[in-house]
C-alpha cells in the first residue's frame, strides 16, 4: 500500500529528533507539507532547511508544548502557512527518573505530567479546533507501552502514559462522527536519544526489558513511523481511539 499525503498538512511534536523527526521526513516524502515542531529551535530549523532545499514544503516552529499560549500560536503559524491541518502526531515526552512511588517528588511528578499528558491534552485542544472546522482531520498521540502495562520505578512515567490512552479514547469517541479521527501508539524500546540515554544511566534495566523483547531488537524510529502515517491514512479510516503496540512483541507475551 502506497501512502500519499499529496496537498496535505502535517504537523509533528518533537521533531527534533527520534521518532519525532523520522515521522516529519516520512510525512515530507508522502507529499505532506509538515510543520516540524520542537522546544529546541536549532533541531527543526536545520531540518526544514533540509527539506525545502529537496522541494519540499516545511515549517520550522519553537514550541514549549506545556504553554497554551505557544501552542496556540503553533497552530496557528501552521494553519497560516499552509491553510489547513489534515494530519498531527503528538509525540513530544520525557522520561521520569527510576524510583520507587515513595521515594518520588511532587516536582518530579509535575514535570513529567506537564510534558506527557498536558501537553498532548493542550496539542489536541488546538489541532481539534482547527480540524473541526475543516470536519476532517486524524491525530496519533504517542503514548507507550508504558501506557498499557507497569514497571516498577516507573509509575509516574506509567501514569502519564495510561493518561495519553485515556484522553485518545475519550476525544476519538466525541470526534468519530464528524470527520476525525483519533489513535495512539505504543511503542517499546526504540533507538531514540531518549532509550540510549536510558541504556547509559540504567544498562541493566534496559537489558531486562531488551530480553523481553521477543524480536530481539530495539525498534527503528521509521518503523515507528510508519504506523503513525498509516493511523493517518484513508486506509485506517475505520480505526478509531485504538492504542497499538508497536513493541516486538513485549505485551504479547
């Protein structure tokens, strides 16, 4: 099946790098004109340059995504650019330092809820406005396999991700019928600056969860891409607030 995004609009959170950027390139080949989003501006200004130099059509717009405010402006910057939104991918997130529930920090937890869950509740608030009006629309939030299972020292990270699943489902049910559609993704460990920094800091930890990994491998931020242009495409038009694992199999086991 091939993906077209031909005089479509895609807008990508964490563009910078990851899964993030691998998705706005992907969006970029399909045809999409792409807003790459990131609080780090030097990330996606280099890479838009990149792509309008090979013909195609990108923004580069500085965002804290956890500031209304900003995110509003994002949308709007996007909507003025290119006219209209057709595709976004809220996929901006931390991680949360291991420890255990009771030795976390209410800092800690704000922090983290701030970026994981408020900041995709305030990206959707902004993206659904715009594509209400145009009564068509799709929208992946990246939540994680975090968002579908526990691990000890990481119930804050958990929290915020099982969050993401909830704000999906609720949202995709209120859209369903006008035009959007809402999804989210799961992925496992991916080979993104955030992982190796994990496999840095907690080497047996992340051997633990690689082991447990049935496909043997850290997965490829453009297979992770991959599914978010598909959950974006006419041809998941009858895929509606589903979260799908892309793990190598971790929660089939």
């Amino acid at each position: 099946m091939t993906l077209s995004f031909e005089n479509k609009v895609a807008l990508v959170t964490g563009a910078g790098s990851g899964m993030g950027l691998a998705t706005a390139l992907a969006f970029a080949s399909a045809g999409a004109a792409v807003a790459l989003v990131d609080i780090s501006e030097p990330a996606v200004r280099k890479v838009a340059e990149q792509l309008v130099a090979a013909g195609h059509k990108a923004i580069a717009l500085t965002c804290d995504v956890t500031d209304e405010a900003q995110v509003k402006r994002m949308i709007e910057q996007t909507v003025s650019a290119f006219g209209r939104l057709d595709a976004a991918f809220n996929n901006a997130g931390v991680q949360s330092i291991a420890v255990e529930t009771a030795d976390s920090t209410a800092e800690e937890f704000d922090r983290v809820n701030a970026i994981n869950l408020r900041s995709v509740w305030l990206c959707m608030k902004y993206e659904l406005l715009q594509m209400r009006k145009q009564e068509s629309g799709a929208i992946v939030n990246n939540s994680s396999i975090g968002g579908l299972i526990g691990i000890p020292g990481r119930a804050i990270y958990h929290a915020t991700k099982h969050g993401v699943i909830g704000l999906t489902k609720s949202a995709a049910l209120e859209y369903a019928a006008r035009g959007i559609r809402i999804n989210a993704i799961c992925p496992g460990a991916i080979e993104t600056p955030m992982v190796a920094a994990m496999i840095a800091k907690e080497p047996e930890t992340m051997k633990d969860i690689l082991k447990e990994q049935p496909i043997g491998r850290l997965g490829r931020p453009e297979e992770i891409a991959s599914a978010v242009l598909w959950l974006c495409s006419p041809g998941a038009g009858f895929v509606i607030g589903h979260a799908l694992a892309i793990d190598g199999g971790y929660t089939a086991r």
